[in-house]
C-alpha cells in the first residue's frame, strides 16, 4: 500500500485528491498538511512513501520545503504538484530534489500513475512538459530572466510579487534582512526591473503567480 501525505493549502483541492486517491486500491492518504511548517510536523509524525506538495503554498512555500524533506531520515519521495505548466518550474523543482511533476489541470488517471512511479523510485514528468523541457530548459538563448535566478534569489522574488516586505521575507527564510535587500537587488537587476510593480507584471505575463 502506498501511503500518502497530500499538502495543498486550498480545502476543496486537497479534499478532491484525497478523494481520487481513496478510489486507487493501491495506495492511501495517511495524512495532510495546509501549509508548510504544518507538512513538516505532520512528517515528523507520520511515515509515508510519497508527498504530494502543492508548490505555491502560504509560509514555507513547496521549492523551499524541498530540502527540508530530503534531509528527514527516511524521506519520501516528493511530488510537486503545481496550477504552473512551466518547463523551468518543473526543472527548478526536480533540481532541489522532487521525484516528480505533475499539473493540477493533468488528466486525474495520470496523477495515480505519478504517485505509483515516484513510489517506485521513479521519476515523473507531465507529458505535455518533458517535450518542452528538453528544448526550453539549459537553452541560454531562450531562458526567460526568471530562469538565471539562483535558489534563494527566486525565492524572494516569489514572496515580494505576493506582497511580502523585505522584514516579512527575512523572518520566513530565516535570514537577515539586509540579506533579502542584496538578493532583492540581484534579482531586479538580473531581470532588468526597477521597481516591485514591474516583478508583478513580469509574474503575472508569465504565469508565476
């Protein structure tokens, strides 16, 4: 049987999975999480061989919960599960460790057949988004600017287009704030942007948001 832990901050999602896991024989929902301090101390707690992990949770979001995972001691295997069918999100995800990616729009028989193959030690990729990787993703020529971003850089980037200050970033990423401001600059610059309102614009154009 394969146990599931399903980590999606929105109610009527998470309970509309939990349902289509429910009907696979194979495999059932050991547990939930809301967002991403709450899917930590659910893991503490609850063995499970696979994480469905919406990516853009409130909090810890899910490329930041990542590592977190890979470092417990017997870690499951991460399935991001994301609204963005974007081929460097996808590669970002698999880079910090997830076994899989798959779309909330994708097919529900397909997102069983994920769970089923990232269980096994597998790794899954959304059809429609392994053909675009392989020509999107390490081509310089046509990275969008969000794709030379490091980690952490990205990562802030995604807080301050939802509205987060540079104090309110620093308490959730742990660092100093004087360290936001300097990942704050190197990303606007990286992008060519010179103000928080054209990082919003660039989001939304681009579906990151």
């Amino acid at each position: 049987m394969i146990r599931v832990l399903v980590a999606e901050d929105h109610t009527i999602v998470r309970e509309g999975i939990k349902q289509l896991i429910g009907m696979a024989k194979d495999m059932q929902v050991v547990g939930e999480a809301g967002n991403g301090e709450q899917l930590m101390e659910v893991l503490r707690q609850t063995p499970c061989d696979v994480v469905l992990l919406d990516i853009s949770m409130p909090g810890v979001n899910g490329l930041e919960a990542i590592p977190r995972i890979r470092a417990l001691l017997q870690p499951p295997a991460v399935l991001m599960l994301s609204m963005h069918d974007e081929a460097q999100m996808a590669a970002r995800a698999l880079k910090v460790g997830a076994a899989g990616y798959a779309t909330k729009d994708s097919d529900p028989a397909l997102l069983l057949t994920a769970i089923r193959k990232v269980a096994s030690g597998g790794r899954y990729i959304d059809p429609e988004l392994a053909d675009r990787m392989v020509f999107e993703v390490g081509l310089t020529d046509s990275r969008p600017p969000h794709a030379l971003l490091s980690e952490r850089e990205f990562s802030v980037f995604e807080r301050l287009v939802q509205g987060e200050g540079v104090n309110e970033i620093a308490q959730h990423l742990a660092i100093s704030s004087k360290t936001v401001s300097t990942h704050k600059a190197r990303l606007m610059e990286k992008m060519g942007a010179h103000s928080v309102a054209e990082l919003v614009k660039y989001a939304l154009e681009h579906k990151l948001v």
